[in-house]
C-alpha cells in the first residue's frame, strides 16, 4: 500500500458507483483490487507532483480528484477492458493536461505550498563586538537554512571604520 493514500474506497465508489466498482473487481477479492487501484492512483499523483509534500497533497481537494480518477481508470484497464468514453474524456482533457503541465513546472497544484522544505525563519541581531558591528544570525533561535543567503553591501556608504 502507498506510503500516504491520496484516494479512498469511498471517492472511488462516489465516482463510478456501487455497481461499477463491483462489475470492475467481480474476478477477484475487491478489497485487494481496490487497495491496487489506490496505490496506483497515489503513485501517479507522487510522479507528477514530486515537488510537494505528501502531507500537503494528502489534505487537497484537488489531488484527491485526481488520485480517484487514476485509481478509475486502473480498475477499468486493470482485465484490459476498456475505459468508459465519459472517464476517458474527462481524463485526457483535464487530469492529464494539468498534471503534466504541474510536473513540467508551468502549474501549481492548488492550494498547495510549493516546497518540500519547511520555511525558515532567521533571527538577526547586531554583534557590537565585531568591526562596524556586523550583523550576525542568531542560530538558537533560526529554523530552516540560511544557505545562499548573502549580506547586501553599500558601496556607497562611508567608511566608518
């Protein structure tokens, strides 16, 4: 099973309904089938959406639109039958456009924070020890890095040395 489930049974069986679910999983166990159709689903959605944390994804609406439409279109294909015209559609005009265009960078998911590393926060304070009392970064108090950070400088200012 997938790390984090970006679908349920639940949002599978509101999609296509009871029968659908159960004309699709009538060769095996369904709960087994349903457990794959949710992994794919989610790991379609970690493909295309790699740049966003798994919790951020897990609580968005629209990710979990599109985990159950993938997880649809698995149980559908999963004998090799074919996909409904109305799925199929719905898929290749909306799910599949935005999720490339995410992947590609040219979209966001929405609603979604777009970084995997927590934001930082940095506490200056002014070191009156140090030549023109050089501004320091208080490391007892910052989270997150400070890398690529680099202090402005005013050439224009006059020496105060």
């Amino acid at each position: 099973m997938a790390d984090v489930p970006y679908t349920t049974e639940d949002r599978i069986s509101l999609l296509v309904g009871q029968l659908g679910v159960d004309l699709r999983t009538d060769d095996d166990d369904p709960s087994g089938l349903l457990e794959a159709a949710i992994d794919y689903g989610s790991n379609q959605i970690e493909f295309y959406c790699s740049k966003y944390s798994t919790t951020e994804l897990a609580a968005n609406g629209w990710v979990n639109d599109a985990a159950t439409f993938a997880a649809v279109m698995w149980l559908c294909v999963h004998r090799l039958n074919e996909v409904p015209n109305s799925i199929q559609k719905i898929w290749d005009e909306t799910w599949a456009v935005q999720l490339s265009l995410i992947q590609q960078g040219k979209a966001v998911v929405p609603r979604a924070a777009t970084s995997k590393n927590p934001l930082g926060a940095t506490n200056y304070h002014v070191d009156l020890r140090r030549l023109n009392n050089q501004i320091r970064v208080d490391k007892s108090r910052s989270v997150g890095k400070t890398d690529g950070y680099v202090r402005p400088i005013d050439y224009s200012a006059p020496d105060q040395r």
